[in-house]
C-alpha cells in the first residue's frame, strides 16, 4: 500500500523572513515529496518552524536530518554519547546572545540547523533570525559592490557567548579546553553565492576575526556596516519557544540570536546541523582554510580568552 504524503501548509509569517509550516509529524519516514516541500519552502523563507513536534526523541530528529543531507558533529566539542544531537543547555551557560551563523570558523560550515525545544522557560529565551541574502539585496549599490570584493577571517577562538565580563573561571578555563581545543582559522568571502538559489548573502557573524587585508581599526569599522543591515529589524524574525517546537534553518543564508532574557529559568533544546560545502565569492574564489591552530587578533577588538563555552554546548540559539 502506497504511504500516504501529508498536506503541508506553508504560511509566511515575517516580510523577508520565516514561515510557519504545518500538516507533517516530522520524522525519518517521511515521503520524499513530502522532504522535496519542506526543503523548497526553506530555501524560501531561510527559517522554517514546526510546532507540536513532540514525538521526536534524539533518534527520530537525527533520523529527519538525514533526509535533507548528513548529519554532522561539531568538530572541536565530542558528543557524549556518539550521537550528532548537541545539547544546548542553559544551566550550562548557552545562551547565544550575540549574532552568528553557526560553525563559520571551518571552510564548509553546516549548510542546514535543526533545533527542538524539550524545556522552555516561562518566559524569555527567544530566537531571532535575519535574513543574510536580503541584507545584501538592500545595500545600496556602492555597498554591494564592495562587499563583492572583500574577504573576512573567521575563528572559533571566540564563542557565541563572548565578551561576558561575569564569566566564571572555571567557565572560561571549559571554554578553552572544549571549544578551542584546535583553534580553526578559515578565509570566506564577504559576500557567498549560495550553491542552490544562486542568491548572493553576507557571510558575517561574531566568528569574524577581521577583515583581510585592513587595520583593526578599519577592519571593525566595515564589519560593523554590514553587520548592522543584517541586524536591521525588517530583515528579521523573532520566534518565542514552546515545548515540542522545531525551527530549521538555512545556515548559510542566516544568522541567529538567543536572547538572554529568561533568568535562572532551564532551557533545553537539542540541535542537529547537516553538512554544508565550501562558499564561493561572486569571484569564484573558495574559502580556504588557513591554520588549525589559529591565533587570535586583538586588534579587531577581541581579546583573546574573552568567550565562556561548555562541554554540553558550543553553539546556541
């Protein structure tokens, strides 16, 4: 007997960003037409959220990520029990509030985020996305062609929780020994050409070291120009959690912020990432790796050590 595809509904709930999709248990059963539309519809509107999705345990959302390419680890933190499942946990510190796109300190950064929520605080512990391809798309002509032109250096020595002045310890002596245990280097353009919609997006975030080729001081003063158009409120969306709700991203055309509002209250979620390729600028030019140990550069404003990671979570939204 044939199995039935499910009837998705697909209904946009931001200008530029985010649909809400319905009509699908998500799982690693799904009809390959069914798989087809959710990918379509996220390719689309770069995030894409489920609610309701409370039968997944770690099996079936490793399962689902399966159908829209491989699953792949984190490749400084080890999974503890061998599973791609990333615990992103906030008795352990995640909270990601700063903008990012995950796991950019590596050439060919996941091209796809999985994230379900198990424990949602109260209140507070919101996720908010931008829409990378249209920051681009609404620079003023000038912009575009520079940003075209330039290349930024990305480093995992600094965490999505960086710059915290309250940071224990015993937290920032974790995050060196976890986060940072090989220090990445990588080259990317500025501007990458995605590899299925053509769209042209700004690959930022606070993985940036510096700007090639530019002084600290001139290097800041750029990235924090287009990092501003990405921040932009008309290129975003805000999405509260509830228990059981999955969010899918494009990582390569979006970046992410969880917002550190929710108190002492627990926050759960668990995130699988799909490998990605190598960006390509509007040159051709790849990105390329540059060292495994890589050294920090204080002139773009970052100290060294000034980020706090755990061993249950590198990455958080």
């Amino acid at each position: 007997m044939a199995t039935a595809i499910p009837t998705l509904t697909v209904t946009k709930i931001g200008g530029r960003i985010g649909a809400e999709i319905g009509g699908v248990r998500l799982g690693g059963e799904l009809p390959a037409g069914t798989v087809a539309e959710i990918r379509d519809a996220l390719l689309a509107h770069k995030v894409v959220f489920f609610r309701g999705q409370d039968h997944l345990d770690e099996a079936g959302h490793e399962a689902f990520a399966g159908l829209l390419g491989a699953p792949v680890a984190h490749p400084t933190v080890p999974s503890a029990d061998g599973r791609y499942a990333l615990g992103i946990d906030s008795h352990y510190g995640a909270r990601a509030n700063q903008w990012h796109t995950d796991v950019t300190f590596v050439p060919a950064y996941p091209a796809f985020s999985i994230l379900r929520a198990v424990t949602v605080p109260p209140y507070g512990g919101d996720t908010l996305w931008s829409n990378t391809a249209a920051a681009y798309a609404h620079l003023p002509e000038p912009l575009r062609a520079l940003a075209d032109s330039l290349r930024a250096v990305h480093s995992n020595e600094y965490d999505y929780a960086a710059l915290k002045p309250d940071a224990l310890p015993e937290a920032l002596a974790q995050y060196r020994e976890v986060f940072t245990s090989t220090k990445f280097l990588t080259e990317h353009p500025v501007v990458r050409v995605h590899p299925e919609t053509g769209e042209r997006s700004l690959l930022l975030g606070n993985f940036v070291q510096r700007i090639k080729g530019l002084t600290g001081h001139d290097s800041r003063a750029l990235f924090d120009l287009f990092q501003s158009h990405i921040e932009s409120p008309e290129n975003t969306v805000r999405r509260p959690w509830r228990a059981g709700d999955v969010a899918i991203w494009d990582n390569r055309a979006t970046q992410h912020y969880g917002v550190d509002d929710s108190d002492d209250h627990e926050r759960t979620l668990r995130r699988v990432t799909v490998d990605g390729d190598v960006p390509v600028g509007p040159d051709g030019v790849p990105s390329r790796l540059l060292s495994p140990e890589a050294v920090p550069d204080p002139a773009f404003g970052i100290p060294s050590g000034a980020s706090t990671a755990s061993t249950a979570s590198t990455a958080s939204a």
